[in-house]
C-alpha cells in the first residue's frame, strides 16, 4: 500500500456508509473518521451549554475546540444530537474549520477512510478512491426502525421516513458542499445488498486501484 492513501465514502443517512466505513478501515487497517461525528460534537456542544443553534459564534467556537481523538459515538449518536447537527452543518464558517481538521487527519500515514457528505467533493477532492453509497429512503427508514427495535426502542415508521426525507433535503439543498456523488465517484446502492455484499463490492474497487498504482 501507498505510504499515503485515502478512501473517500459519501451518500445520505442511512445508507450503510459508516458500517462499509468501519470494514474497510480494519481491513486495509487505515485511521477511521466519521466526519458527520464532527458535527455532532458541535451540535452537542451548543446543547449542552444552552446555546442556539443560530449561534453562529458559538457553533464556530465550538468547532474550534472539536478534537478528533475524543469523539464519543455513544454519545454523540443520540438523535437530538443528529438533527442539532444537520442544522449547525449549514455554516460555512463551521465547515471551513472542520474540514481543515479532517484534511489533517486524512494526510495522517498510513491514510484513512473518511464518512459523510462532501468527502469525495470537498474534504478530499484527490482521494484514492471515491464512493457513493445510497439506498432509497423506505429502504433507510426501514433500516432505522429496525435499529431502534432492537434495542427495545420504538418508534413510528412514517415519522422516521419524513425525518430521513428532511434531512435529506438539508444535505442536498445546503448552498455550502451540498450532498452529492464527486463526478469520479464509484456508486453503490445498497437498497438490496447485504453490508457483505457491498464490502466486497468496494473491495474489489480499491484492490483494482491499489493494483494499477503498483504497475506504475
């Protein structure tokens, strides 16, 4: 492998990214970030401070302070948390103080497989490889609920749907770094494929490109 390289994983909520994420970062055994954690640290941020979310200010000040080795999924996987984060995501200000702490990261050796929403197309324009992984949003509401279900949770499927679509229009209608595939990325629908079906997938993408840079 490279001394360097760097797998660039976008697509909405839901769609399996962060899962493919994980399996190939162990795999290749490259760092791992979940970008979107980022966002969230700021949205908790502000919450667990009183502050509003229209704090621009605040929200950059938050941003500053994120630090990417003390993300706590637990926490920050809470769904008030998620939807605060789709919202303070919108700042420019904010994205640009992210991402530069997401680029650092990427450069990081041995590389790093990096989620979210413009990793392809901002965060990482010259990564190795570059994914779109996307599901339709029945298939994602569904997977939601059975999430929830699962850990004895409960929750309305219609609600989950119409949540899911609403962000979906946030991401993709945001004026800075909308949701969107990079023109070279490689897509992957995973409405009906099973997360080892996609892993696989994406594997034989990135030992194709793994294999030609080593001709070179």
């Amino acid at each position: 492998m490279p001394m360097t390289f760097t797998i660039a994983i976008d697509g909405p909520a839901g769609a399996g990214k962060g899962t493919l994420a994980r399996r190939l970062a162990d795999h290749y055994r490259l760092n791992l970030l979940d970008t979107g954690l980022t966002y969230r640290a700021v949205a908790h941020a502000l919450i667990q401070h009183a502050l509003p979310l229209d704090n621009v200010s605040a929200a950059e000040t938050a941003a500053r302070q994120v630090d990417l080795a003390k993300l706590d999924r637990a926490v920050l996987s809470a769904h008030a948390v998620g939807e605060a984060a789709s919202k303070v995501a919108v700042y420019p200000t904010v994205r640009r103080i992210l991402v530069e702490k997401q680029r650092d990261f990427a450069k990081t050796p041995p590389g790093a497989v990096l989620d979210g929403r413009d990793i392809g197309t901002v965060v990482c324009p010259d990564a190795d490889i570059k994914l779109y992984v996307t599901a339709s949003a029945e298939v994602r509401a569904q997977r939601r609920l059975a999430e929830i279900e699962s850990i004895g949770g409960s929750a309305n499927f219609s609600e989950i749907l119409a949540d899911i679509v609403r962000r979906d229009e946030r991401d993709m209608g945001r004026a800075d770094s909308p949701l969107k595939p990079a023109t070279d990325a490689h897509l992957l629908d995973t409405s009906e494929m099973a997360i080892e079906a996609a892993f696989l997938a994406a594997k034989a993408i990135i030992d194709d490109a793994l294999a030609k840079r080593d001709k070179v």
